[in-house]
C-alpha cells in the first residue's frame, strides 16, 4: 500500500491515476477476437472458451434441462436472499418510471416526450473467480421493467462447460432464457455482430476486465450501444474521529478482493484512525479466501492523511470514484459537496455490500474517474426517449416568424419555406 501524510495538492494529478495496461496489445487482439467472430461465428466462441477458460463446449446455447438443474442446485436460503433482493431492487427501479407531461410552449404548440425501451439488449456477466450473479439482478430487473422485447445473457463457462447454478438460477427468476456460454472480449464480439446462436443486440451491458472494457469500446464501431466504460472495481472511503477503523477496513478489503487490478483509496484527518484502519487491513486480509488478490490490489492503493474534510472531498471529486463512503459523523454537511462519485454510503453502518447486493440501488457503476460523465445503470439506460410535436394553425403563425428569420439568417431557405408555404 501507498501511504501519503497531507500530500501537497500539486501532486494529486499523479496519485488519482489508475492503474495502466498496455493498450496496443490489447486492441490488437480484441481486433482478431472481433473478426474471427464474424468469419466463424458459434466455432470462434468454442475455440476461445477452449483457449480462455478451458472449457470444452460443444454447445453454447443453455438448455432447458440445466436451467431446471440450476434451480435444484441453489441451496434454499440462497435463494431466498436472491429474491429479498430482486424485491428492493426492483422496487428502487420502479420508482424511477416518470410520467408524460404535454408542454405548451407557445399557444397552439405542444411538445412531450415519451420512452421507448431498447428492443435488444445484450447482459453480460463476469464469471472466473467470482461468479457475479447480483449482476443479473442489477441488469435484468430494469430491462424487464423498461420492457426490452429480447433480453440475452452472456457468461463464460467453467472448465466442465458449465455455469455457475446461482447465475442461471437468477436469471430465470428475472425471466431470462436465452443464456450463452461464452465470455470475455469473444462475448462481446458475439452480442455485437450475432452468431448462428447469438442474436446481435442494439446495447450491450455488463462489467469486465480490460479485455471486456475494451471490447466494449470497440463494439460502439458497429453501432452498439455501451452502458458505460465499466473496468476494475474501486472505492474510496473518507473517515473522520468517529469512524470505526475494523468497519473501514473491511469496506476496503471488499473491494480489493475483486481483483488485483482493483483500487481502494483511504483518506482521514484523524492520524489514530489512519494507523488503526492500517493495521485493521492487515489484521483481517490474513483471514480472506482471497487474500492474495487483495494484496496485489493493495500494492496500488492509497492511504492518505490530510488536515481537513474539505480537503478530502476535494480529493475524491478528483478522483470520481466508483463507490465514496463517507465514514463520518455528521456526513449531511458534506452531500452538497460531492460531486464526482458513482454511488455514495452515507455513516458507518452504510457497508458498500449493501448496495451490491440487496440495498436497491444498482452497483454497475462508472469506474477510472468516468463517474465525472457518466452516472450508474438505472432504468433510464435501458429506454429510449422521443421527442413529439404538434403545431395548430395558430401555432405556427405563434411561431412561424422567428423561424423564418432564423432559417434565412443560416442560409437554408428550404426551411424557411416549409415554413412559408404554409403560412400563406
């Protein structure tokens, strides 16, 4: 880990970079992943789940009979956590639905918008070390709420060709059957151009490693949408005297342990808390599966002292982290400061697992500081909104002039006459 005591503000630009990797090769190979797809589409993803994952896979497609083995395989009280969850999930998710409301913004013209759901959307779920079924919820619950017409789900198999049974449990309970066995940058590629198997989609969802995010930029090439650049998962905490430096560090190491190319910040103005938090982390890193993943993770993280909040939040604005927790005591005072985060955990019993899993909110949340353009997944991200219009007679003689001089002034007098020919 990276210790700073008050580090000066003109070095903040250098400790806010994440972590780098080699571009060049990357693209290189999401460029034959991409073209192999299109050439040999179901024999491509056989051949990379062979190379990638060691999974022998003579079919792809996910059948009815695993499903239903799925189902038998879920210990009960798993699935009924799956459940209690899916419930506050999409309870949160269903407030977000708005109402049209008709404007008139001049007599006699009236304007509204309405939302359309993406008709085809791509779900795609980390597997390897951590199987992410709370990601089905989280991508699953608003597209069926939004009313997507075709939602699939893509998910890389075990070495035996299989899926994990919590993930295909969960997204038949969220409705989706149509499950392919195939991961990484190769399922991108699949969901973005379509196979004999995979329907090609209009956006595609999910977080992923490099390979998946760079997948995903390459994927906007052919006109599919992207839900955001979500790479590495990140948090940073801000602690003031009255947090709790076990509670710290645990939020910490929750997030470390997602992999070694993850990054936990730390930053407090109380120097017992900061040494306590300290050695917190190493205290319960012993105990961890997999601790030797979060230690890598650690190896880029940083703990930082700094003489004020203010100072701190300026800090983690800068930042934009995927999760902020403030770890304060009177953490109202500091909302309106915050402007830069994905999702924010307010006081010490507000542990960022809630809103990974159960709390109601959605965790696929803009990571590397994109939390400065780009908000979570939310219902929104799943519709498209259209922009409607009707001029009376008297609406456009409302406004007919302005757009006349306007469209003259710009030189395209076709407009102008569109508006013209109707007034005389």
């Amino acid at each position: 880990m990276k210790i700073y005591r008050y580090p000066e503000r003109k070095i903040w630009s250098e400790l806010v970079k994440r972590p780098v990797f080699e571009r060049e090769e990357i693209s290189g190979l999401i460029t034959e992943i991409f073209e192999a797809v299109e050439k040999n589409g179901d024999k491509a993803l056989v051949g990379f789940n062979k190379k990638f994952d060691k999974a022998v896979t003579p079919e792809i497609t996910v059948s009815a009979e695993e499903l239903e083995n799925a189902e038998n395989a879920v210990p009960e009280n798993l699935k009924k956590a799956i459940k209690q969850a899916k419930e506050n999930i999409t309870k949160f998710h269903t407030a977000q639905k708005t109402q049209t409301e008709k404007i008139e913004t001049a007599k006699g013209v009236i304007c509204w918008r309405e939302n359309r759901a993406v008709e085809k959307v791509g779900i795609y779920i980390p597997g390897g070390t951590a199987p992410l079924f709370s990601t089905v919820l989280m991508l699953a619950v608003p597209a069926n709420l939004a009313g997507c017409q075709e939602i699939i789900l893509c998910t890389p198999p075990d070495r035996n060709g299989n899926i994990n049974p919590a993930i295909l449990f969960t997204a038949k309970l969220c409705g989706i059957t149509k499950i392919f066995k195939t991961g990484g940058a190769q399922a991108i590629a699949a969901m973005t151009l379509g196979t004999e198997s995979i329907p090609a989609v209009y956006k595609i969802f999910g977080p992923g490693n490099q390979f998946v995010v760079a997948a995903k930029e390459y994927a906007q090439r052919y006109g599919v949408a992207v839900d955001m650049p979500a790479g590495p998962s990140e948090v940073l905490v801000i602690a003031d005297g009255k947090a709790v430096p076990d509670f710290c560090a645990a939020d910490l190491l929750s997030q470390a342990e997602h992999g070694s190319d993850s990054q936990v910040v730390f930053i407090t103005t109380d120097a017992k808390i900061f040494t306590g938090t300290i050695e917190a982390v190493e205290k319960q890193i012993i105990k961890l599966p997999r601790n030797e993943m979060a230690r890598q993770s650690l190896q880029n993280s940083l703990f930082i002292l700094t003489s004020s909040l203010e100072d701190a939040l300026d800090f983690s604005n800068l930042y934009a982290p995927e999760h902020l927790i403030l770890a304060l005591e009177n953490f109202e005072n500091y909302i309106p400061g915050i402007r830069n985060a994905g999702s924010v955990f307010l006081g010490n019993y507000s542990c960022e697992s809630a809103g990974d899993y159960a709390s109601g909110t959605n965790h696929t949340l803009p990571t590397n500081a994109y939390a400065k353009n780009y908000s979570g997944v939310s219902l929104d991200s799943f519709v498209k909104k259209i922009t409607f219009q009707h001029l009376s007679r008297e609406g456009l003689k409302s406004i007919g002039k302005t757009i006349e001089i306007m469209a003259e002034a710009e030189g395209l007098i076709a407009h102008k006459n569109a508006v013209s020919i109707r007034l005389k």
